[in-house]
C-alpha cells in the first residue's frame, strides 16, 4: 500500500507504442489522464486515438490516448508531467539524448522496461534525479497495431526513485497507476528486483530466441529443460558474487514458475521472428559484464548471447 503524495501529475508521455507502451497508456487513458502516445511508425499510433487501444486476455477494456506523436520533439508543443519509457533497451542511448532537453524541476522518467541498468543509460543523460526505474509483471503479445494480448497480468507492479530527493514524486506515480488499475508499489529494492526478473528471464528468452519454441514447448524438452537450469543457476551465482539479494528460495522459485509456463512466446523470440534486435545484450549482457566484475566466466550466457546475436538483423 502506497502512502499519500504531493506530487499529482495530470499529463503522461508514452514513449514507444508497442505492447509494453500500448497497456501503460491504455490503462491511463482509461483512468481519465492526459496521454500523448509517440512512436516512429505512424500506423502504429493511428488506432491508439480512434478506436482506441484494445486490450485482451488478463485485462479486456478499449481506451483512447489524447493525442499522438511521432518525434519526441514534438513533446514541447504541450509537456507531460512524467515520461515512460517503453521503448526496447536497444534504443535508448539516442533516446536519452533527445530527451534531455526536456529535463525540468516536476517532471520525471520512468524506465518502464525489460533489462538490467536500463534506468543506468537514461540517468547519464537525464540525471539521477529525473529518472525513476519500474519493475513491470505482464506478459504481452501485439495482436495488430494498438490491439495487445495480455497472457497474463501480475500485480503488483513495482517503482523507485534514484534519487531520495524524488520520493515523493515516485510515491505520486505510483497513486496514479495504482488508481487506474496498474497497481504499482513503491519499492526501495528496485535493484534486487531487477535483477531477480533479467535472471528468471535470461534462462527461457534466449533459449526460445534460438529454436522458436514456446516456454511451455522449450520446458517439456528433456535436452533444452537441462539448457535452461544451467543458465538460471549461472545468472543466480552472478547476481549472488555482485550481492543482489534474490533471496533463499529464488532458485526453486523460478524452477517452479518456469515449470508453469504456458504456450507464451517471450519478447526475445518475438523480436526475432519480427526482424528486430532484441535485448540481449541488457539481460544475458548484462549477466556477462557482472560475471566478468567478479572475476567469474559465465560460458552459458556467453554462447546463449552468440547464437542470439547471431539471428538478429545485421
């Protein structure tokens, strides 16, 4: 449960009008706010004002945003009170230099991501006051342009400042998803929790990645299922080596959610199958830049990193 906040922002920015972007800004449309969708691709965004964003599955509701955008610029006509960032890890360094011109007293960043030190490469540019990181439990699937599938929905969510002096805004962000049925609570281990998901999901993304299989396909193989707790138990000891707390129950915790895993295909084999990079480099990556930080080789995430490179667009 989240404490009363003096900071109320009325208007949202969401960058990035995939899947991720698409439920944010659905459920603040939905909540009555002002919400400006951007994106590159303009097909993309034209249904997001008329019909509206549908989604289905865990959540089933249509919403329309306020308006549509599609450059970042294009914010200074009208300034949000708090940008999520939900465009893939691979875009953010440019990202981040567009937006810093925006950087202002009262207005925040939400890296509302998938990835480890997404909330790292936004500050450099942004500042560690500005921005704020979220840990987000939704699987989503594009059914077609502003039309997304929820296989399943999680709550709560979770959010942190990085710098204390922004606590209260974070605590304020958090009210207002949490009114318009994102539940979100404010966490002061948003690092751990990080960390915690990128390990869960750097043992099934790649592996789906590579052979274009479903987590619930890859988990009833007896040869790939071996792959899987490899790499979970190597991300598992780097996180433990740099002193992320996962907690003493991580290990048979993930063993048994990926165990549950249903006919869902991660981003990461999404990407692939679309001809778009993925984010490897900020989850299984990031398990290798760790691991060398503590003098550990880590050959899975290596080889598994490889072979996903590898099928991406050149």
């Amino acid at each position: 449960m989240n404490s009363e906040s003096s900071y109320k922002p009325k208007k949202f920015a969401v960058i990035g009008a995939g899947p991720v972007g698409g439920i944010v800004a659905a459920f603040l449309a939905r909540g009555g706010y002002d919400v400006t969708l951007c994106d590159v691709v303009p097909s993309l965004l034209e249904p997001a004002l008329n019909p509206g964003i549908l989604l289905e599955g865990a959540d089933n509701f249509q919403a329309r945003v306020t308006r549509i955008i599609t450059r970042v610029d294009d914010l200074a006509a009208d300034p949000p009170d708090v940008v999520f960032v939900t465009v893939k890890a691979t875009a953010l360094p440019l990202l981040a230099s567009v937006l810093e011109k925006f950087v202002s007293e009262g207005r925040y960043f939400v890296s509302w991501q998938n990835g480890i030190d997404t909330e790292r490469v936004l500050s450099q540019s942004l500042g560690v006051k500005s921005v704020m990181r979220a840990v987000v439990n939704f699987g989503s699937v594009p059914v077609g342009p502003s039309h997304i599938r929820l296989a399943f929905h999680h709550r709560p969510h979770f959010l942190q400042e990085l710098d204390p002096a922004s606590k209260e805004a974070a605590i304020g962000i958090c009210n207002v998803l949490t009114e318009c049925g994102l539940d979100t609570h404010h966490t002061d281990q948003i690092r751990n929790m990080v960390w915690s998901k990128a390990v869960n999901n750097s043992c099934m993304n790649p592996v789906c990645a590579i052979t274009g299989k479903t987590m619930f396909e890859v988990m009833n193989d007896p040869i790939l299922v071996n792959l899987v707790d490899s790499l979970l138990k190597e991300g598992v000891a780097v996180a433990r080596a740099n002193e992320f707390a996962l907690g003493p129950d991580y290990y048979p915790f993930c063993v048994d959610y990926i165990k549950d895993a249903g006919h869902h295909k991660p981003s990461m084999l999404q990407d692939i199958e679309a001809g778009r990079r993925t984010e490897v480099d900020f989850i299984n990556g990031k398990i290798i830049e760790y691991g060398a930080r503590a003098g550990m080789p880590t050959p899975y995430n290596t080889t598994l990193r490889a072979l996903v490179k590898a099928l991406e667009p050149k």
